[in-house]
C-alpha cells in the first residue's frame, strides 16, 4: 500500500489540461485541509484580537520570502536549468547553477533574518500601529516565522527539479503536508504554547513542504548542496531576471501588508474577518488560476525558447478560455452562497453570527475579481516564460497603486462620510452589523485587480500577438452561465429553506449543498445550450485517463 501510494505521488504527468487537473485536484485537497484549518482558528478565536495578532505577525515574514526565495521560484531557475541541459545532457551546468543559487540564498537570508528580528519591536510598532498593546506578543510570533521563508523558499528550489522531472502530484502534495503541519500546532500545540504553539505549527509545515520533495531531488541528477565558489557571470543573469520578479510579487505582499495595517485600525477583528475571507476566495483562486497558470508555465517556456509561437499562442488562449470558463461562474455561486460557505467552514465556537455576515461580505465583494486575478496568474507567468520580467513589474505596480489609493481613498470617504456606505451595506446585508467599514478594503481590491487584468491582458496582445478577441464571446457565454447559476442557486435556497434547520451546521450544509448542485446544473445547463466548446474539450481529457498516465519507476533509495 505505501509502495503504491509512492508510486503514485512520483508518476509523471503530461498534458497540459491533465496536468492541470491533477494540480486542481490536489490543489482542492490542500485548500480543503486549510479550510478546516480556519474553521478550527474560527471556533477557537472568533474574530478577535488574538487572530488580528496572528494574521498580522505573517505579513513581514511573507514580504521577505517574496523578496528573496522567490530569487528560487521555479518560474525563473526553470528557463535557465533547461538551457543548461540541453547543452550538457548529464546534468553537470545545471546542477552547479542550482547550487550556487541556494548559496546565495540561505547566505543572504540567514543575515536579514537575524538582523530583522533584532529589529522586529520597532518594525511592528511603526508599521502595525493598531497592534498598540499586543506588540511584544506580535514580536514574537514574527520572530518564530521567520525560519518559514527559508524552509519554504529551499523547497522552492527543489520545486524546480520536480517540475522539469513532470513530477506534478509530488510537487502539488507540498501544501498538503504545509496545512497538516498547522493543524497540528493548533490541536497539539496550542494548548502548551498559546499563540507561539500555532506558529510553531507552521514552522512544522514548511518543513514538510520541504521535505516531502527532498528525496526525488536526492537522487537526481540536479541534486544540488552549498557551494562555496560562486559564479557571478551565471548568477547576474539569474538575478536580472529574478530581481524584477521578485519586486513584483513583492507588490503584492506590500499591498496585503497595507491591507493589513488598514484593517487594524478599524473595529476588533477586522484584520481576521479580510484573513478569512480572502483565505476562501483563495480555494477557487488556487483551484482554477494556479493550475492553469503552474501546469502551464514548462510548457511555455519549451515553445519559446523553441520559437514555436504558434502553438504558444495556442496554449495561452486555451488556458485562458478554460479559465474564463471556470471562474465566472463560480462568482455567480460564491455571491448567492457567500453566507452558507461562510457558515458551514467557519461558523462555530467563538465565530458569531455577526462575523459570518461580514466574513460573507467581504468574501463577496472580493470575489468579484475572481476571474481577473486568475488571469493575472496566467499572464505573468506567460511573460516569465517569455523571458520578461519588466512588464510585469511596472503593470503589477501600477495595479498595487491602485489598489492601496483606492483602499485609503475609499476608507477616508467613511471615516468622514459614512452614509455614503449605507447602500453597499444594505445591498450586502450587513446593516448595523458593528465592523462593516471593512467591504472598502475588499472593494478597493477588487477594482484594482480587474484594472490590472486589462493592463496586462493589452500588454500581451502586444508583445506576443494572442488573439483575445474571441475571448469576448467565451465571456459572454461564461457570463450568462453566471446568471443561470446564480439564479438556479437563489430559488434552491428559497425553496429548501422549508423542512431545514438552518440551526444546525447539518441544515446550513444540506441547504448550501442543495443550492449549489442547483447552481451547478444550471451553470452545466446554459454551457450546453449555448454550446460552449470547453465541454468537449474537459470531456477528452478527462477520457485521456488523467491518473493513468506512464508511471515512471521509483528508485530503490527512495522507496
């Protein structure tokens, strides 16, 4: 049986519709363990201050792995470690490039880490001014974190040499094993910590994350270790690409810093109700953007560097109809079934009533991006794999500007007015709900996020020449299986709302269930009426018999 389940987890996977739904089926695993995670955070704390400080102690932590690990992401080393073995077979180039990359990375960051803890009482209490009070504690949890970045960006690096090997189940496992490792430090210890015990527990699974990867790479032929002598030639080109990305998606963790810092200004508990709410939207995030984006990155960078633009475009546009096709409907479901999600994942323990309705407020009104982000995803790696990383950069910039103005714009108009958010919150049905001043950092993102995906859908039209413009049509139909399904959804609600506690977590579940099979048929419904391609085309891979593909043989040392 662990002979089959290794076996399993080391098969490679080609294709990149199979690929992909093999990273969302794995994915769906892993956002399912860090649903059941925040439910246990939720019973626990509520929306309280205790979350506020946790969520909080993340933010810097998260900002330096950006900056430096991401120097290991698999979507720059991979472009470099391909071309190094097309031109030396064994291995030998790409291998040493590996391992003068994570030289440099554990070097650097071992020294900031230490340096930014020593600093951590000042950096938490000019950057995090609601967290007077707690900032010993908050302190101190950032402090424990940082070991998290160095443990996941190693296991970023050895992400790099699953990918290449098409080892996608093995590299989708990772945050299976991250997610078990907090649930542990909430059940086990949590008790015997307190708040230090949780992010012990994440500590835990970054290093599963890690670990879980370390002996397919142990027995490659790019197994990498420290290497003393560095080659700056090689290593200067690695960081003029790396640098940029890194600055990009460094944007982003600035922007949910800001985010976070705005949150705690506002009523208790703020900062825990945007956590959780975006940790939700995230699953289809996760599902549907990352696994287009991740399984269609190699690829990519093959047929470029190949000068295959034709079948280049191709695959763009394909994952980009798929996308489309996925996510839009999905935002007509999460927004008629915000509250049953919210309620059935976090509703327990301390989490009341009042924060289920913010939760599904927020959760809503961040979902209304949904699409755009995860085409966001797509694209930038689409220029990653086309070797550009400035365009990214100066796009993603612009959209993060937007993002923090509209937030602190948006804030500032009700902090002085606010009668002007007396619509948003009756039409979202939190009206004299305390707290709800927390939608405009949802809405402030969202809109930021739709502004970016235009930038850089126009920004790829002209580099590449992908023919979007039959996108226009694929979101239509996409749109219209939104409405059907939101409509399906609302009128099973209505209708199983007689004969159901909704109580009890078991009525609440039933009657979201029952809503969202509804929503599903229609959402199948219209798809097939309009007869929409993307059916046929999901139906074929699914025939192509995803986990029955060619099973590599595991090595002995391995097993």
């Amino acid at each position: 049986m662990v002979k089959r389940v290794i076996q399993i987890m080391y098969k490679e996977v080609r294709g990149l519709h199979q690929a992909a739904y093999v990273l969302a089926f794995f994915t769906f695993g892993s956002q399912l363990l860090a649903l059941l995670r925040d439910r246990m955070l939720a019973s626990q704390f509520g929306a309280g201050p205790e979350l506020d400080m946790y969520y909080t102690a993340f933010r810097i932590p998260d900002l330096l792995y950006v900056l430096f690990a991401s120097t290991l992401s698999v979507y720059v080393l991979i472009p470099f470690v391909s071309s190094r073995m097309q031109t030396d077979t064994s291995g030998e180039l790409a291998r040493k490039l590996l391992s003068q990359i994570f030289s440099l990375f554990l070097s650097v960051y071992v020294v900031l880490a230490i340096i930014v803890a020593l600093a951590a009482p000042y950096i938490v209490s000019y950057v995090f001014p609601g967290m007077e009070g707690n900032t010993e504690e908050v302190v101190l949890l950032l402090r424990i974190l940082l070991l998290q970045p160095m443990l996941l960006g190693i296991s970023s690096l050895f992400g790099v040499v699953t990918q290449l090997g098409h080892r996608f189940v093995l590299y989708a496992v990772s945050p299976l094993i991250y997610n078990i490792g907090i649930i542990i430090g909430i059940v086990v210890l949590y008790p015997h910590f307190g708040l230090s015990g949780l992010v012990y527990g994440v500590v835990l699974g970054a290093f599963g994350h890690m670990a879980v990867q370390f002996p397919l790479v142990r027995t490659s032929v790019l197994s990498f270790g420290f290497d003393w002598k560095i080659n700056w030639k090689d290593v200067r080109s690695v960081l003029a690409v790396s640098i940029p990305r890194a600055a990009t998606l460094a944007m982003h963790q600035v922007v949910l810093l800001v985010l976070v810092a705005v949150a705690g200004l506002m009523t208790v508990g703020s900062v825990a109700v945007f956590q959780f709410a975006y940790n939700l939207q995230s699953v289809p995030l996760a599902v549907i953007g990352a696994s287009y984006s991740i399984a269609a990155f190699p690829l990519l960078a093959d047929l470029y560097a190949q000068k295959k633009m034709d079948t280049f475009r191709l695959h763009i546009v394909s994952a980009l109809r798929h996308i489309v096709f996925w996510s839009v409907p999905a935002i007509g479901l999460i927004v008629v079934l915000r509250a049953q999600m919210v309620r059935v994942v976090l509703g327990s323990g301390a989490f009341d009533w009042g924060d289920t309705r913010l939760t599904a407020a927020v959760l809503a009104l961040l979902s209304v991006s949904l699409f755009a982000q995860a085409i966001n995803l797509l694209i930038v790696r689409v220029f990653y794999a086309g070797g550009f990383t400035r365009i990214p950069f100066v796009v993603t910039f612009f959209g993060s500007l937007a993002a923090v103005g509209s937030v602190i714009g948006l804030y500032t108009m009700y902090t002085h007015t606010p009668d002007m958010m007396k619509g948003l919150e009756s039409f979202m049905r939190v009206s004299e709900v305390p707290g709800a001043e927390v939608m405009v950092i949802a809405l402030g993102y969202s809109a930021a996020m739709i502004l970016q995906m235009f930038l850089l859908l126009v920004s790829a039209l002209h580099v590449f020449a992908i023919p979007v413009r039959g996108l226009l049509l694929h979101m239509v139909r996409a749109t219209a299986a939104a409405f059907a399904g939101g409509f399906s959804a609302y009128a099973a609600l209505n209708f199983f709302v007689f004969g159901i506690n909704e109580e009890t977590l078991l009525g609440i579940f039933l009657q979201g269930m029952l809503g969202a099979i509804a929503g599903l048929l229609g959402v199948v419904s219209m798809y097939y009426v309009l007869r929409t391609p993307e059916l046929n085309e999901i139906y074929r891979s699914c025939r192509g018999r995803i986990f029955k593909t060619d099973v590599v043989a595991v090595q002995d040392e391995i097993l």
